[in-house]
C-alpha cells in the first residue's frame, strides 16, 4: 500500500524527494518490526493467563489483555480481606472530609492507590456495561436516578470490583443472571 501511494506521489504534482522515500520506508519496517514484538508479547500474555486459569476472563467485556492488567495491578487477593479494602487500594472509595459541624455533602473519589488498577477497571466497566445485562441495567439506573456518566461508571465500577473479588476468592466462573 505504501508503494502504491508512493507511486502514485510521484506521478503527481509536487517534487521528488529521495529523502522523504527513504524515510517512509524506513518507517514501515519500524512499524512492521513494532507490530510482530506485539504480537509476540500478547502471545506471552495469552499464555500467562491460559496458565492462571482466572474466572476474571469469564465476565462479559474483559479479555485477556484487560483481566491481565488487572491482575498484575491487584497481584495476590488474599492480601485484602474484603472488596472495600481492594476498593481503596484501587482509589475508587470516596473520600470524607469532617472539621466539627462541617460535613463534606460532595464526597469526591480519593484518587490515591494504583492508578493504574483505577484506569483498568475503568475501562473494563465500560465494556462490561455494554456486554452484561445485569451492568447495563445497573448503568441505566445510576443515570436514571441523574447521575453524570462517570459518576454512574464508578457505581459500576466498584459493583464490577465487588463481582472481580468474589470469583477470585471462589474460584469460580462468572455466571450471567437473566
């Protein structure tokens, strides 16, 4: 495709550069190489995972690359002794904020722990959101009720993070509820 579009370049109006040619060309060999070491690391990844063998991969929307991040961040379960202890390791549980009579009415998400853990379940609540019935329920329900989409994604989130604990801990596979 590059060549075509090379060749049609240069039967068009404009000048030759022998410069820009060897550059595009070096650029798709880089591009070529980049794409076969990805290939050979999600192959790695595969593996790892077809190895752990975790109910994580049964959820509707997470697959292998997604329940491997979320894996990593996590590491052993068994270091929390409940989903609301991974919740704030996460940094997903909101914040309180109390000086004598003054209350916090806004509760904001604290925002520490593993940012990393944070943008993975994130993102696979938005694909569990749009693969499970049950979650996109959950999500149409969060909205109803006013909430911004994000707020409602948290809601989510922290229901997914609840679900996540309790197959990990189990061992079993995830089963949808219709």
């Amino acid at each position: 495709m590059a060549v075509e579009i090379r060749d049609a370049d240069r039967q068009s109006i404009g000048s030759q550069m022998p410069a820009k040619s060897l550059e595009l060309q070096h650029t798709i060999r880089l591009i070529r190489e980049l794409d076969t070491k990805i290939d050979e690391i999600e192959s790695a990844i595969q593996a790892i995972m077809d190895e752990l063998q975790s109910p994580i991969t049964t959820i509707p929307g997470i697959g292998f690359r997604m329940g491997a991040m979320i894996l990593a961040e996590v590491g052993d379960f068994s270091r929390f002794d409940s989903p609301d202890k991974l919740l704030a390791y996460a940094g997903m549980s909101p914040s309180t904020y109390q000086s004598g009579q003054l209350k916090n009415c806004y509760p904001h998400m604290e925002k520490r722990g593993s940012r990393y853990l944070r943008y993975a379940l994130y993102n696979a609540t938005k694909y569990v959101c749009l693969w499970d019935p049950t979650f996109a329920a959950y999500l149409a329900k969060k909205r109803a009720e006013g909430k911004h989409y994000n707020v409602a994604i948290s809601h989510a989130a922290k229901k997914l993070v609840r679900l996540i604990f309790a197959l990990e801990k189990s061992r079993q596979p995830y089963r949808m509820t219709t």
